[in-house]
C-alpha cells in the first residue's frame, strides 16, 4: 500500500478557497491580508497537516527562514515577553527565531552578530534589559535590523519602544479621575532613561519627583520621606511596582489605608508583584508581547524590501486593581 503524498500548498489554497499566492502569503506573514482569511488558510494548514519544505522555500526565495535575536537582558525579565511576542508573528511564517545573550558584553555581542550573519539569517532584532537608546549594532550589515525595547542613535535604523510617556499619564489621568487632587512621583535613579522621561512626563501634575533606586526598600523610605513632610498626598505615582509595593506596606504601617486615603499606583504590571501587593497594584502595562509583535512585523516588512526607519512608539495600556479603587 502507497503512503499518502504530502500535503502542498495547492492543496491549502484548495481548502481555504484561495489563490496559491494569498496561501503563501498567508502562511508566511508577508501582505497585507485580512485576519479572517489568515485563520482560514492556517486552519487549513492545519487540518491537512502541511509541512512546507524549507530548503525548497530557501533556494527559491534565498531565505533561511531563520531570525536572530540579540538581546542583553540575562534574567529575561523584558526580552522573553517580546520574544513571545516576536515568535507569535514569526512562527505563523514558519520563522524561527535564534536567542542570543550578549550579557552587556561588546565582544561577546560582535560574536554572537558574526556568528548570526554567517548562519544568513533573514533578519535580526536587538533588545536590552532597560529603555533607552544605544549605538547601532553594526554598519553596512547584508541583513535588516529591527531594534526593541531599545532604540539605535542611527537615524536610518527602525526602532520600536514602548510609550512610556503616554504610559505614565495613564497613571496620572486614572488617578485624577477618581477625585485625587494631590499628586507625588517617587521612581527609580535620576540618570536612568526610564526614570527621567516618566518625570519629565508628569511635570505640572505632581510635586518635585523624589528619585532614588528601583526597589521596594526604597519605596518604603520614600513613603516615610512624604509622610515627613506633611504634604497631604492622597495619589502616588511610582516608577515601577517594586517601589509602589514598597510604598503602600509603609503607608499602611503608617496607618494610611490604601486607596482609600491615598492611591498608589506602579509601573511595568509585573505580575509576581502586582497581584501579590496588599492590596493589588493598579499598574502600567508596557505591553511588551504587543510590542514584539509589532518588532517582528517591522522586520518582515524590512526582509521584504519595505524597511520603515525611524522610532515607532507602542502604546502602553493601564491594568486597574485595588490600589486606586476603593
């Protein structure tokens, strides 16, 4: 007996009632298509269990179908929420994607690009474990880079980062629109990019920002700091949620209920801390899957031949808990 011949594309578009081309593009995350007809034709993938052959993809496009991602964010703590974002676009194209930790380390970083660009990939994508800018990866590179996260100083280069300013306002215009009046900032170094955008962002809406660390200790001395000096508070935007869990354990310690007395909100809507706070933290979300997602987009645009330069700013969106309502 005669094994079943595998499925083709032809065979997908078939199912899908598509044009071969549309079933292509469908399943390589290339065109502009609509949402329904991409589910239609990756069902159909699907159901005839179609496995497209790669080396017949590479030799007829000089494609690898392989993405590198160079990130220094060891912990993961940003990088793998935009890695699972990146391999949710990625992954629909049958891209797959090389992680690569530099660690902070600019030999290790040329060796993990020289190593990624002979293995021909198709694209990169540069990450880091903090906002902010940085010098281009590389010049005259043979493959599109998308940074994330992160933006290059190279004006020609795309970049996608999070709205951090936007971000922060949720914070302040949540708390103004459930009655608070009296608004203070506490975040984290005075010289960390994150910190002073996201100050600068609430300037006329709070008092003078009180900088200090990115961590729950410092929250709480921050809190003890307000309290001192008598300001009559009754919202505190924090910069992150370590110093906003560590600002409403002093405040409560203190006497002061949260929200009811004051409103505290943090900033990253890390879940480990957000939903363990007494009580839960009204946080900012960077969105940081979204955010990959749109990286990888811009990548397959750039591998396309349609590179979109510039700095692209992702929306951030607002998570509401306890911590803001009574």
């Amino acid at each position: 007996m005669s094994r079943p011949r595998p499925a083709t594309i032809r065979d997908v578009a078939a199912l899908a009632a598509v044009s071969v081309g549309t079933a292509s593009k469908a399943l390589n995350g290339r065109g502009s298509l609509r949402a329904e007809t991409v589910a239609r034709v990756r069902q159909a993938a699907e159901q005839l269990d179609f496995r497209p052959n790669q080396a017949a993809r590479s030799l007829h496009t000089d494609r690898t179908y392989t993405v590198g991602m160079i990130t220094t964010d060891t912990i993961g703590r940003f990088s793998i929420p935009l890695l699972i974002g990146a391999e949710d676009i990625l992954g629909a194209g049958q891209v797959s994607v090389l992680l690569c930790d530099a660690r902070d380390d600019p030999i290790r970083e040329r060796h993990h690009l020289q190593v990624l660009l002979s293995r021909r990939v198709d694209g990169i994508i540069v990450t880091g474990r903090r906002a902010g800018t940085r010098a281009p990866i590389g010049t005259d590179l043979p493959v599109p880079v998308v940074y994330a996260f992160i933006s290059s100083t190279g004006p020609a280069d795309c970049s996608v980062v999070p709205d951090e300013t936007g971000g922060i306002r949720l914070a302040a215009d949540h708390l103004r629109s459930t009655g608070r009046s009296r608004l203070v900032h506490v975040t984290g170094p005075e010289h960390h990019h994150s910190a002073r955008v996201r100050a600068a962002a609430l300037t006329g809406l709070v008092s003078e920002p009180l900088f200090g660390e990115w961590s729950e200790a410092w929250g709480r001395r921050a809190a003890g700091l307000l309290l001192a000096r008598d300001l009559g508070f009754d919202g505190v935007i924090c910069g992150n949620d370590q110093i906003a869990r560590g600002v409403t354990e002093a405040l409560r310690e203190a006497g002061r209920n949260v929200p009811r007395d004051v409103a505290v909100t943090g900033f990253d809507n890390w879940d480990v801390i957000a939903e363990a706070s007494r009580p839960p933290l009204t946080s900012v979300d960077m969105d940081l899957d979204g955010l990959g997602r749109a990286a990888a987009g811009l990548l397959l645009e750039a591998i396309d031949g349609h590179a979109q330069p510039g700095l692209h700013r992702h929306p951030a969106r607002l998570i509401i808990r306890d911590s803001t309502i009574s």
